[in-house]
C-alpha cells in the first residue's frame, strides 16, 4: 500500500501502545508507528478470510499430494550462472 496518498488527522493514542509499537517496529514517528499498525490491521483482516476460504473449501487429496511432491533437484543442476543473469536484481 505503499505510494497511496496520507491524509493529516488529528487523533487521540494510547502514548504507551504507540511507543510499544515504535519500539517494536523501529519507526521513528508516531505517524510512522500508526501506518505500520493501520497495514497490520488490514494484513490481518485478509489473513483472515483467506483462512475462512481455506475453511470453507479444504484441500483435496488431490491438493496436498501436489504440494508434497518434491522435485529432483538434479533437474537445475546446469552451467547457467544465475548470479550473472540477475545481478541487477540483488538489491
């Protein structure tokens, strides 16, 4: 959600939870410390349906024998130099 317009409010905050959350998240302000608890609270609430998808339709047999499946690793064991073709990707 990054990039969406702020808005300037006025609010009332717990000082304790708010430094309780700057601390754990290391935001250095308050409006800083509330973004990242407003982004958790919407993280959460998808979270949730997601599990209350899952819930409604669990996987099928069919399902977990896919995920379980593990690939032969030799399969990718080739000369390419993956660290040369995407260097501009590493940050």
């Amino acid at each position: 959600m990054s990039g969406m317009a702020k808005e300037k409010a006025t609010i009332t905050v717990d000082r304790a939870k708010v430094e309780q959350v700057r601390s754990l998240t290391g935001a250095s302000s308050v409006s800083e410390a509330i973004d990242i608890a407003l982004a958790e609270v919407i993280r959460l609430d998808r979270l949730r349906h997601d599990v209350a998808a899952y819930r409604a339709m669990p996987s099928t047999d069919v399902d977990v024998a896919v995920a379980m499946v593990t690939p032969s690793w030799s399969t990718l064991a080739d000369d390419t130099d993956w660290d040369a073709l995407y260097a501009d990707d590493a940050g």
